[in-house]
C-alpha cells in the first residue's frame, strides 16, 4: 500500500477535526497540530480550510455518485440494488468514516460554486435511490410506503453509521453490512 501524500494526511487531520470541532470550530493552527507541523507549512499543500472541506466532501460525493453509477449499470434486481446501495454506504462509512461524518452537517459551510455542486451530486443520489425504493414498492418486494419517508429514513441511518460504527470497531465490515441490510430492509420488505 502507497503511503499517503503530505495534502491526503492533512485532509484526514482537517476531517477528523470537522467531525471532532465542526468546520467553524477548526482553525488552521488546529489542523496543523493535528498534522505536527507549523500552521504556516500547510499553505504550501492547501490554499485554505475552505479547500480542506470542499475537497473531502467531493471525494464523498463522488464516491456515492459512482457507487450508484456502478449499481444501476448492473442486472440485478431493484431489491438486490437497494441491498448493495447499504453494502456501499456501510463501505464507505468503514472506509472515510471522518470524511463521512461531514456530509450530515458540515457541508452547509461550503462556498459557491462548490455549494450548489455538492448540492446536484447529493440530489441526484437521492432521486437515484428513491427510484430504485418506487421499483421495489411496484415489483411487489417492499410494502406500499410513502417513498419519500422511506428514503429519508434509510438515509438517514446510513448518513449516520459513521457515528456508531467509530464506537463499535469491533464488528467486521462484512457482518454490519449484513445487519444494515437485515435491519433496514426488513421494515420495507413484504413478508411471504
């Protein structure tokens, strides 16, 4: 395994802080400290904190952007979709789980134009998954639900792993993603 570059060592120390502190309640000297350096030596790595945040909750959003791309350019069925759309969410969150933990409230902080791009990327998930959730309610495999709720819900479970998983280390990633798709979609499925 490459080791990581000076810029990805302190965008995980700058995460980290964003998860621990808030975006607003890092400073720079913060990150620095966390990186064990001088605040004056990050500025030859990054512009700003700005670029700190922009740059990690686009690598996120990227992710789930081409983990969707991945699932729907796939033949499986809408309810094996749904099931690999947890598998991506547990692996992300197992993978970045400082990184993730910004996306439930720290992109707020992001500057245009980066803003309304997070905003499309996160938008077009969502309406990505939801269909796949219309899908599943249609081909018989879930309960009639309010799909709006539906995705809400799970979302927000997933959105919010990263917070449960930084307690709970101990479990494999393969046995919480098993549990992730037995919990969530057991409340949608219809029972034969």
């Amino acid at each position: 395994m490459q080791d990581k570059s000076k810029k990805e060592v302190i965008m995980d120390c700058a995460a980290k802080l964003f998860r621990k502190k808030g975006y607003k309640g890092t400073s720079m000297r913060d990150i620095a400290q966390e990186v064990g350096v001088e605040a004056a030596s990050l500025y030859n790595h990054i512009q700003n904190k700005q670029q700190l945040l922009r740059e990690s909750l686009m690598i996120i959003a990227h992710l789930f952007t081409k983990g969707m791309e991945d699932v729907n350019n796939t033949s499986l069925s809408d309810i094996a979709k749904f099931e690999e759309l947890i598998r991506l969410h547990v692996r992300l969150s197992v993978k970045h789980t400082d990184k993730i933990s910004i996306i439930t409230s720290e992109w707020v902080h992001l500057n245009e134009p980066a803003l309304s791009e997070y905003l499309q990327l996160r938008t077009a998930y969502e309406e990505k998954f939801k269909h796949i959730i219309k899908a599943c309610i249609q081909d018989g495999s879930f309960k009639q639900v309010n799909t709006d709720i539906a995705l809400f819900s799970t979302l927000s479970t997933l959105h919010w792993l990263y917070s449960w998983y930084s307690k709970n280390r101990d479990i494999s990633p393969v046995e919480l993603e098993y549990q992730m798709i037995h919990c969530l979609m057991d409340g949608l499925r219809i029972r034969a």
